[in-house]
C-alpha cells in the first residue's frame, strides 16, 4: 500500500555529530508523523547520532562519495531520486549544495536549501570558489533558511539573495529537557573530580578547531595562577575531537590534571550542564549554537565569542557576556569576574531560562519548518516542473 504522505529528501554531507544534525533530530521528533515522510541521504556516511531519532519510519541512504572530486555520487543520486520520489529536496551546508542541480534535474517540484554555519576553512565565507558554488546553485532554489540573522544578511549582501527567498528560524530547545537543577549539583561519574569544586567552568561541543578550545584552557591555566589558591576551580569541556589531545598536553604540562577533566563525548548532556556554574564557548564562528540554548535553558550563565549568531543569543550583562574571538587576557578577567560574584551567575542564568522559554521553543521552531514545507508542497501546483 503506498502512503500518502509527501516525502522530504533531506541531504546533508555527513550525518555525524554537530549543531545542524541536533536540530534536524529535534525536527524529525516533533513535526506531525502525518504529516511528512522523511528520508535522510549522506554524501559520505552517517554516525550514531541518529539514534536519537524516536521514529522509526525515518530511513537513511548513504551514497559513498569519496574524498576529493568525485562526481559519481550525482549518478547515484539521480538514481536514488527517480526510486523516492520526494515532492520536496532539503539541502544543508555548501558540502551538500550541488545535489539541488540534480533535484533540478529530476523534476522535484520543492527546492529548499539551509545554511547552518561557515567552516573554519571560509569563515567569513568570501571564499571565491565557494561563492561561484552558490551563486551557481541559486536558479534551482526555490527558498532558503538559514538559522540566524547573521546568516541571513550574509546571503543577502555578499550573495543578492533576495529577502522573500530567505527564511531566517531560529533552532529550537526542550525546556522540559534542559532545566536548573532542583537540589544540589550532580556529581557525575568520577567523583574525585568534584571533591573540593567551588567554581566549575564548563563546555559541551566538537573539539574541532572551529571551537577554539584550547584558549579555553589557556584562560583557565592562566586564571589558576592568578589566584593564591586554585584548588576549588574546575573546568570541564565535554566532546571528542582532535584537540581533545592537545588540550589535555596544556593542562597537563601545567600541572593542573586534578582541575581539568575532558571525558570524550556524551549521549545525555542534561546533568553535565547542571553541574557547571558557568558556561563557554569560544568558538572562531557559530552559525545558533544548540549548545548555548541548551545551557541557556538549564539556568546558566553564558559567556561566549562574539561571532556569528552568538549575539543574537546572550544579552550582554543579562544573560551571560561576549568577549571578541581569541582574546585570551579578556576571557580571563571576565571568568575571575563571575568567580567572586556568584549572585551575578544565577541571575543571568535564571534571565537566561526566561528568554528561552519565551524565544526558542521547539513548537516555534517546527512550526516555521512545517510552513515552509507546506508552502512548498502547494507551489507545487502552480509551478511549471522541469
């Protein structure tokens, strides 16, 4: 029996582990099951991640490209296409952009393509190759999304989309999920660490160069010598990646093993946020760091790098702080700062929940997605398919 409901074809690179694969989780998990069929198609592999998916009709395709100027993977693709037939195709990401050209090709009547953030490789994405790429892709995309304000000038400044092609939805946040917590801090796993903690600093994301966790540590090896006593200062960065290793060379040529613990990645961030006492995240760019709104939600202060969609995320001096990219010496004087006013702390955590309460629901956030694939799905009708 064919089902009737239209069919998303959502097309990413990598289905790895990151901010736009969180959000396209929260999407599966929320929109109406009656509403659309979904099918996931990976350029070059899927991870775990995607068993945080809850349903069970959500199917994943991956088309094996491999490393450098493969262009197989558009046959394949085609061919993928031709046997789904989804009435709408979901690009995400420069890396998976290419794929709208086959939409075209094979008549899907809904284009849609989302910008989540710039690499490290094009921060300020005036790579020329990468913008002939865009430009390029423009005729065959009916509307864009991108997750922040500053996304979306972006498009329309350096790119000339127009603003009726762009649709700016803010990534949304379970706040029955992430909250404060209600007792006493929880004390995970290795409870050596905690003995003694009076100011855990604390981080959830990749430990890609993106991230820039390693001024992270500078600042806290530096923040440690600077007081008569460090033995109460923690800092904890939760996630894997390469600079993992280097961080933990930092502190431990510091000496300061029993201060700092980087215990790889984890599948249930919600106690961890709960046992900081402050938040950071020094990134070199962030297109909505799922990351911030999760601590956000869980009562945190936020202290972050002005780029990308951060500002329009931490309210100075009422929800949290921003300090320019790698600035190490103001990083440092803003943590000895909420070190010695902890009143601060909770009173920018506690506005922090209230904003996200009232700005970053998932409902809102599945909302905007859900009209965008229905407005599609209408256009489709009046369209002339090529």
């Amino acid at each position: 029996m064919n089902d009737p409901r239209p069919l998303i074809a959502h097309v990413v690179y990598h289905f790895g582990t990151g901010g736009m694969e969180n959000g396209m989780v929260t999407l599966f998990n929320n929109l109406p099951d009656e509403a659309y069929r979904h099918v996931v198609i990976n350029l070059a592999g899927h991870g775990e991640f995607k068993t945080r998916i809850r349903r069970d009709d959500i199917f994943f395709y991956d088309l094996d490209k491999k490393p450098g100027n493969d262009v197989s993977w558009y046959v394949r693709l085609a061919k993928l296409l031709r046997k789904l037939q989804p009435r709408i195709l979901h690009t995400r990401n420069l890396n998976a952009m290419e794929a709208q050209l086959v939409g075209w090709l094979m008549g899907i009547c809904g284009r849609v393509h989302s910008e989540h953030g710039r690499e490290v490789y094009d921060l300020n994405g005036r790579n020329w190759k990468h913008r002939i790429l865009r430009r390029s892709a423009r005729p065959f995309i009916h509307q864009y999304i991108t997750v922040s304000r500053d996304l979306q000038d972006w498009l329309s400044n350096s790119l000339g989309i127009t603003n009726q092609h762009i649709r700016q939805i803010y990534n949304g946040v379970d706040v029955s999920k992430f909250h404060p917590t209600q007792s006493e801090k929880p004390r995970i796993e290795y409870s050596p660490f905690w003995e003694g903690a009076q100011f855990v600093i604390g981080s959830i994301g990749r430990m890609v160069t993106i991230k820039n966790y390693p001024i992270l540590v500078q600042a806290f090896i530096r923040l440690c010598k600077s007081v008569s006593d460090p033995s109460g200062l923690r800092l904890v960065i939760v996630g894997e990646g390469a600079a993992r290793a280097q961080c933990q060379k930092m502190i431990n040529d510091a000496g300061l093993t029993r201060n700092a613990w980087f215990p790889g990645e984890s599948n249930e961030p919600t106690d961890w946020y709960r046992a900081f006492d402050v938040f950071v995240l020094p990134s070199l760019n962030e297109g909505i760091s799922n990351t911030i709104l999760e601590a956000m939600a869980s009562g945190l202060p936020v202290i972050a790098s002005r780029v990308g969609g951060n500002p329009e995320l931490v309210v100075e001096n009422q929800t949290g702080t921003l300090f320019p990219s790698g600035d190490v010496d103001t990083l440092i004087q803003i943590l000895h700062e909420y070190k010695v006013d902890s009143p601060r702390g909770h009173n920018e955590g506690a506005a922090g929940r209230r904003r996200v309460e009232m700005q970053f629901s998932i409902e809102q956030m599945v909302s905007n997605y859900k009209g965008i694939y229905d407005e599609l799905l209408a256009s489709c009708h009046h369209r002339k398919v090529p």
